[in-house]
C-alpha cells in the first residue's frame, strides 16, 4: 500500500492508501520501534513516513542519526475526534503482532 498526498489537488490513476489506514500503520510502526531492545536501528522509509514520525524534511537518499526519545515526535495528520478516538480505542497491539508493511 502506497502513501501519497490527496488534498492539494493531485490526481492520481489509484486513489492510494486511505488516510486512516496510514495512520493505524504509522501508529504500529511507531509501537514496534519504541518496543525494539536494539541500540540502532536502520530505518528505510518514504518521505511520509519520516514526516509523520518526526516532522521534519529529509533529501532524497539522506542519512541521519537520530535519538529515538529526543528526536522522534509523531504528529500524524489532522483527523476528526470520531477517527482518532476510533484509532486509539483500538488499544496498543504487542509488538509481536504489530504488522508493518
């Protein structure tokens, strides 16, 4: 499934992935890194993904170093109060069963 931009005006020849459905993903992948033993961790991902778990901008192919307690700051996308309460009502699925794709 395939994250994309839908509310400026694009068209696409497939709609893409549903909004709440990025966020129920983006939520279980940010579950699944907090619940990690590792020390570093090797995080390949699209624009959006970065953008949700830290907000900030990277380059195409760019590298950084990040500290998971400082750096990461998931900011989602802004949502109605029946979708997030839908979303978070869910409970915290284990890391174990966290699918991510």
């Amino acid at each position: 499934v395939e994250w994309r931009p839908s509310d400026t005006g694009q068209s696409y020849a497939c709609p893409g992935e549903p909004q709440f459905d990025f966020e129920r993903r983006m939520k279980g992948l940010y579950s699944f890194l907090h619940s990690r033993e590792e020390q570093t961790i090797a995080l390949v991902c699209h624009w959006g993904v970065v953008d949700w778990l830290i907000g900030k901008d990277f380059d195409n192919c760019e590298m950084r170093v990040l500290d998971f307690e400082t750096d990461f700051r998931p900011k989602g996308f802004a949502m109605s109060d029946e979708d997030a309460a839908e979303l978070f009502s869910e409970g915290e699925r284990s890391a174990s069963s966290a699918k991510v794709d």
